[in-house]
C-alpha cells in the first residue's frame, strides 16, 4: 500500500483527525508547511543592528532575523493567547533604549533565562513610556534558551 494510499485510509476511518498531524507525518514523511518555514527562516535569518533596521525598515520588512544570547525586560500576556515582549537588542544589552518589540504565539517563557529568537521582521512599534518611541517590530517564530 502507497502512502497516499495508507493515509487516505487513516482518514476515512477516523484515525488521522484523532492521532494528529504527527501522525501523518509519520506516515507521509515529511515536515508540515509551518515547521518548513520555520526551518526556511532559521536558516536565512541574518542579525542586523539596531541602527540598520530603522534606517532601512522598508527594506527589512518581511525578512528573517536572528539574535543569540538576548535578555527579555518586558513581557505581557494579550487576550488572543500571543505575549508581547521588549528584548534588549544584543548590540545594545542592558541600555534599555535599543529594544525589540517581538511577538510570540507560544507557551510562556521565563524572563529569567537569556534566549536565542527568530521571527521576521513586521516593521515598527510606537509606544509610550513617559516619551514616545518607535522600535523593530518581530513576530518570532522560535525561541530558545540559550545554552
């Protein structure tokens, strides 16, 4: 029996909906469309400055990046199970001024830890704490502790 075929019979019989979608991986071999992109942009992932993503915000849009070893000063749990976090941006540990805005749909971390992020860039956040600013706005896609 094929594997299209062996999966096409797992669905009629009900088996594949209630195993989950590892299950047909499994069976098919393969990744799912979301683990590959999130492979494609851990792989492509390039660590530009704090500088260079507001000088070139147009040009970075959209594309993956990666930082190693970075601290979470600020996290907030929104209502659509998503959490909000300032990362001090690694050019710029500890300053509190060169900081990231990432969003991340995932289980809770621990600001306690430093972590390793990836996420493509969405553009800029404004906000304000006593003054307004505008920061790199990144929808991770993976995070890490850092080892």
């Amino acid at each position: 029996m094929e594997r299209r075929e062996y999966a096409t019979l797992l669905a009629t019989m009900g088996i594949a909906p209630l195993s989950g979608c590892g299950a047909i991986e499994a069976v098919l071999g393969g990744k799912s469309e979301e683990q590959e992109r999130i492979e494609r942009i851990k792989n492509e992932a390039k660590s530009p400055s704090w500088s260079e993503l507001m000088e070139n915000m147009d040009e970075w849009k959209g594309e993956p990046v990666h930082y190693s070893d970075v601290d979470i000063s600020a996290i907030d749990e929104t209502n659509n199970g998503s959490y909000h976090m300032s990362v001090a941006h690694p050019d710029h540990g500890g300053s509190g001024d060169k900081v990231l805005r990432c969003t991340w749909f995932g289980d809770q971390v621990d600001i306690e830890n430093t972590f390793d992020i990836w996420g493509t860039v969405e553009g800029t956040h404004t906000y304000s704490f006593g003054e307004e600013r505008t920061v790199p706005d990144i929808r991770l896609v993976e995070i890490q502790p850092s080892e």
